[in-house]
C-alpha cells in the first residue's frame, strides 16, 4: 500500500481500523520529504524528531479513545506566517529569521487538538505579498509537475508540499488569491473561507481586512473536514464571527441538481490561455449534465478590483509592518548610530524588495493630501464589488470562473514586471474584497502538462453550496478518469506515476 497516495480522511480511517500507525505515516512523510525536498524547497522548517515523538503522543490518545476525529494521527504542514510555538515562524522573510513566537495561532492549534501532526513550516512570498514563491528569503519554490516553474503564491510551499505528498494537508492563507491561484498551479484543493469564519489570530497580517487562513488538501472531502475543525469563533479576534453551520461535510453530495452556477462574461476576455478557458468551461459543461443550471452573466467591475485591492492592501501592509523595527524582537542590524537610524538600517536590510515595493505604496496612498485621492477612493470600490456580488447572488447559488488566466509561468519570468505579476490576480482577488467563500479544484492540464484549477465562488457563509458544487464535480471528473485509465491500461499498460500526479486526483 502506497500510503502517500492517500488523501488525509482516508489515512484517518486506516489508522483508526490500525492497519496504519501514526509513526508509519509520518515517516512516510519524512522519507518523501527528504527524497523531494532538495528539488522542491517547500519547506523552510522541519523537524523529524519533534513530528515522531508527536506520532507517539498522538497514537496514545487515539487507542485510549480520546481522539476520533478524522483528522487525528495525519501529518500536516503549516504556511509560515502562522505562529506555532517552539517552532520558527519567519514569514519566510530575513526580518524574522529566528523569530520563535511563544504561542500559537488558533487555527493551528485546533488542527493539533484535533490530533494533527505537524511536519514543518512551508515557505512562502516574503510576508504574503507575491504570487510565485520566489520572493522569499530563503530561496524559491518549485512545482512538482515541472520544476522549471513556480508553483504560484503566496501558499506556494504549502500547495508544493500537498502536491508532491510531502505532507498530507497544509493550512495557507489567503488575502488576494493565495490559497486558490497556487492551488490552481499545483493541482491540489484549497479552499478561501467567508471571512471571519476562521480565526485570524496568531496569523501574521498582511492585510488585516483581506487575510483569511484556509485550508490546502488534495481532494474535496479533505478540504470540508479539514475546513470543518479549524472554523470557530475566537474571542481573541475581533472579526471572528460565531457561526453554526460548519457542519460543511454535510455538503458533500455529488448532486448538481438545483444549483444555479453563473459565469462572468467579463472573465473569458482578453489575457486568458485558450487552454484554461477550455478547460473552465468543460467544467461548467460537467455540471451542467449533473444537473446544475448554467449561464452567462455581466458581473462588471472587474477592471477596478486590482487598482482598488492593491491599494487597500498595500495600505494596511504599511501599518501592519511597522512593527518590524529591530526593537522588540526580529533581525535588527549590527551598525547603527542613533535609534532612527537603526529603524531604517534594520528595515533595508531585513525587508526584501517586493516587501518594501507595497510598504511605499501604502504609505504613499495614506499620506496626507493623497488619502482621500487614493485609499478612500479604494474602500468606495470595495463597496461596489461587493454591491456586485450581492446582486449576482440574489440570481446565482455559484459563480464559476478561472482561478488564473493562465497556467504556472516560468521561474523567473514574473519577477522582471511586478505589474504583470499583480494582474494575475484577477480572478480571485474580488473575493477577498467582497469577503466571499471561494474553492479552486483541478480540472485538466495544458500541453505541457501543468495543471489548471477552476474556481467556485459562493455567497458571505455559504461555503456548502461551493463544496456541493466542487465535489460534484470532482466525483464526475475521478469517474471520468478511472474510465479512461481503465481504457489506457488495457491498451498500453500502467504508466509510471509522477511526483505530482498523487495530489491532482
């Protein structure tokens, strides 16, 4: 049996009927971690021993009874800019380098209630802020399918880790497209909640008003129950919303009929890759013979999301990074004369060029005589988004839509043209500004091989109806498949199994 195969609820049954230990799936983990990991780079830190003797632990509870949830006993990997205590937390950024936070983020802390053992921090953009994973300090990602390109961002680490079975789920976060565009990337599922569903503390921020962690997994059901313990509301949170309807694997019903799914016309235009536009469309198509109904849509504004996401962002960005001086803790520089120089020494140097890009923007739009040409303009926008939103919801259950115009470019290629990089943040980053729900799932490949993702957007706290959506797909897609193989196999024989082909089921 090829435990890595596995999806993480699946892994959870074995080990509850004991036909797997929780040792055995970690070491797994660990082997496959060291075979890919010096190619790969999706983690920044790991620790063997600590993950072991946790698998002891863990195994303990769940023969005493104490744990029986789905989850427990399954190794997991945790995006970098989520606190964990005892454990370095550097968002993948010089400024933070040894930085080990003294508790940890709730979201985090739910998973290891629930029984989750934690392999490592995945790498990420510097502080989020990218789409490649190669703005991090300590050096870039690369996709599974084809190491020659990125594997998107900034959740790129811990969507290359789920896709090369490094781990078997990952928690991202998600404040313009973080979790979806690389989940796209990469072939693997990730879900962006309504905001407020999950805790944000012990989440370092970016943008406060935009952040969301979410979870990465490799097929629908992983993301639901992976999705349903880390969801609660958090006192220690001030946008923490206190919901009773995150039972979301109760939606799991490959049932299309009486779903209303809308496609924006707007987002098949121009600057979208035949191939995913293709693909997209096959999966509406899919749906629709599942008994979905489907049609097009004006959904408008599109044009001014990023200009107003990107402002808004790069606003908060500025406020929230100020607390990377030198002074109480991070990276501070060795030579300096004077406190105020040691702020600016210590900023230049720990802060990478894209970091310091957004933190000028955002203190650029918020200074005085520009505040109200620039940044109020924006949060009028996002009002407008999501008026949009409100009216296409009053029409549809789900909006269907790309989760990137095009598939996982080259390493390299994006950092040349920042401006390029931002626009491919299209699709996903209205969600954020609207506060919507949002799942990215497989649905083909291009000529080269790389994965395409399509994209299920749903009302505020209606994250059911896109689980319902995507699983229906998913289960009519993998019986498409297990079809087709059947056929490929009787003709030509079994073929031999890349590194990423486990994740994109």
């Amino acid at each position: 049996m090829n435990l890595l195969s596995l999806t993480a609820v699946e892994l959870g049954k074995k080990i509850h009927s004991k036909e797997v230990s929780v040792r055995e799936a970690v070491e797994a983990c660990c082997e496959q971690i060291e075979a890919v990991e010096p190619e790969i780079h999706s983690y920044v830190t790991t620790d063997r021993e600590a993950a072991l003797k946790k698998a002891e632990e863990i195994q303990k509870k769940i023969d005493q009874g104490e744990l029986n949830g789905p989850l427990a006993g399954v190794p997991a990997a945790i995006k970098d800019n989520l606190c964990t205590k005892g454990w370095k937390t550097t968002c993948s950024s010089k400024i933070l380098e040894n930085f080990i936070p003294t508790y940890t983020a709730e979201a985090v802390g739910r998973l290891e209630e629930a029984g989750a053992v934690l392999l490592g921090k995945t790498n990420m953009d510097e502080f989020a802020m990218g789409s490649t994973t190669e703005t991090s300090y300590f050096g870039v990602t690369k996709n599974p399918w084809n190491t020659k390109h990125v594997p998107g961002g900034s959740s790129g680490g811990s969507c290359a880790a789920v896709a090369a079975e490094e781990c078997f789920y990952a928690l991202g976060s998600d404040t313009g497209g973080s979790i979806r565009q690389p989940s796209s990337f990469c072939g693997v599922t990730g879900i962006k909640p309504t905001y407020g569903t999950v805790s944000r503390y012990g989440l370092i921020a970016y943008g406060s008003s935009l952040d969301q962690i979410g979870p990465v997994a490799k097929d629908v059901t992983d993301a639901a129950a992976i999705l349903e313990v880390i969801a609660s509301y958090d006192k220690k949170d001030s946008t923490s919303i206190r919901r009773r309807d995150t039972d979301f694997t109760s939606a799991l019903k490959a049932e299309g009929k009486g779903l209303k799914i809308g496609i924006p016309k707007s987002y098949f235009g121009e600057g979208i890759e035949t191939e995913v536009k293709t693909s997209v469309l096959h999966a509406a198509e899919v749906l629709k013979q599942q008994g979905a109904e489907v049609e097009e849509f004006d959904l408008g504004l599109v044009e001014y999301a990023i200009p107003a996401y990107y402002v808004i962002a790069s606003a908060e960005a500025s406020s929230n990074l100020a607390r990377f001086d030198g002074v109480k803790y991070g990276y501070r520089t060795p030579d300096y004369e004077g406190l105020h120089d040691m702020y600016k020494k210590t900023r230049s140097e720990g802060f990478g060029a894209e970091v310091k890009r957004r933190i000028m923007l955002g203190s650029f739009v918020l200074s005085s005589g520009y505040y109200d040409a620039y940044y109020l303009k924006a949060l009028r926008t996002k009002a407008l988004i999501k008026q949009a939103f409100d009216e296409a919801f009053k029409t549809y259950d789900v909006i269907l839509a790309p989760a990137a115009p095009t598939t996982a470019p080259k390493l390299g290629s994006s950092l040349n043209d920042p401006l390029k990089m931002y626009l491919g943040d299209i699709y996903t980053i209205s969600a954020n500004l609207a506060g919507l729900p949002g799942i990215c799932v497989p649905c083909g490949k291009d000529k080269n091989g790389l994965p395409i993702g399509v994209q299920m957007l749903g009302n505020c706290f209606e994250e059911k109806k896109i689980l319902q959506a995507a699983y229906t797909y998913e289960q009519t897609r993998t019986r498409e498949r297990c079809d087709l193989a059947k056929k490929r196999d009787t003709a030509y024989g079994t073929e031999q199994k890349t590194i990423g082909e486990g994740a994109g089921r």
